[in-house]
C-alpha cells in the first residue's frame, strides 16, 4: 500500500529537516521544497494528500498566495506555519482556504497529530489519485484539468472536460443524456436533453473531432455518447 503523501514548503531548512524527520519517523512519504514556485510545481506533479506550508516564502508566491492558488485547483488539507499569532492572522489563513494553523515553534508531535487529525477528516487517503489518461493525440489531466491535444492545450469549459473525463474514463461504455446529465448536472439541471447535445457539439469542436468519423467521441444514435479514443 503507498504511503499517504505529504508535501511541506518552508524557507528555513532547519523547520524543513525536523519537520521531514518527525514526518517520515510517523511513516509518511514527504515531498519538500523551499520556494512557492517550487511547491506549486512539486504539488502539481507528486499529488500529495497534505501540504504543510509556510507563511513566509520568498519570491512571487508566497505563503498566502501558494494555499490560494492549490486550494483553488484541489480539497486537498492544507496545514499553515507562522511565527505569528493573531486572530486577525487565523482567520486571514482560514478564509485563504487552509484547514489548520500551527504557530511557530511548534512541537513535532502536535504536528503530526494536527496532520493526521486533518488526514481522518477529509479521509483523502481512501480517495483515487487524479487521473492522468493518454489517447492517440489527446491527454487529459485530471488532478490539474488540462486537456492536450497534440501538444496545445485545449480550453474548455467545466461541464465540458467532465463529459470528456467520464467518458475517457470508460471507453466504449455508452452513456445516455439522462445518465450524463445525472452524472455531469447532478440534477441540478431542469432543462432539456438538448443541453447534452450542445455541450458534446461544443466539445468536439474544441477537439477537432468529426461527429462522422469520430477519434474521441462518438454518437450512438438514439441513445447518447461513448468514448473511441486508442490508448497510447
């Protein structure tokens, strides 16, 4: 079984050493950097379960910035670590989206505890990692939500890539505009199947793929969509 993954970012490599210590010693796998550009990075490419990160780091993405902008692309738990102690400074931390807030110094032990009391909230560990799926001129990358088609990206809209996804994700399988809008609009929705219709038009387009002869998507007449798409 792969260990739960933590990433921490601090500037200070004494903090980063003991934290990665009492970390491992508690049997996580640790992913560390130093900078926000590097956490950013490392977050987008290792997948962590946590992200212990600190307030003050240096260059253009700060503390406050990096919870921001990874907050914003996942629920993943985020731990915040500050040698400040005001409650003007918590509530700041918890608006920008963080879960939790240690002041520094901090004993090792409470912050282990504080990580795995945010592990068994969320219970992240029994969720599936972010796909990442590779077709014959298409990639799709769950955990960031890009879509490449040879090597351009492709932007599309938030209903549009989680058509894609469910349907990459289960090649040949045929999925009506009812299924798709119980899955895609969670009921949400009260207009007509024509919605689904338009969306697949929309995304084709955006994929260059021919509803008559189809490399992603194809139409099965009177019942809804599957994916065609060859693995690589």
């Amino acid at each position: 079984m792969a260990k739960t993954k933590i990433l921490v970012v601090d500037d200070e490599p004494n903090i980063l050493e003991l934290i990665e210590l009492c970390l491992k010693n508690a049997g996580f796998e640790v992913v560390i950097a130093a900078t926000g550009e590097e956490g950013l990075e490392l977050f987008g490419s290792k997948t962590p379960n946590l992200c212990v990160l600190d307030i003050m780091l240096p260059g253009d993405i700060d503390g406050r910035e990096l919870c921001r902008e990874i907050r914003g692309r996942s629920p993943v738990p985020i731990l915040m670590l500050s040698a400040r102690d005001t409650s003007l400074d918590k509530v700041l931390f918890l608006e920008l989206g963080a879960d939790d807030y240690l002041t520094k110094p901090f004993d090792p032990d409470e912050l282990v505890a504080r990580v795995r009391a945010l592990l068994r909230r969320a219970d992240l560990r029994q969720l599936p990692q972010p796909a990442e799926l590779f077709f014959d001129g298409l990639t799709i990358h769950e955990g960031r939500r890009e879509v490449v088609i040879g090597k351009s990206p492709v932007e599309l809209t938030a209903k549009e890539f989680e058509i894609l996804l469910l349907l990459a994700k289960n090649p040949g399988i045929v999925f009506s505009r009812e299924k798709l809008l119980e899955k895609i609009w969670r009921y949400d929705f009260f207009g007509d199947l024509r919605t689904v219709d338009v969306h697949v038009r929309h995304l084709r387009e955006k994929l260059n793929d021919n509803a008559d002869n189809p490399r992603f998507v194809a139409t099965v007449w009177g019942v809804g969509y599957k994916f065609v798409g060859r693995r690589q």
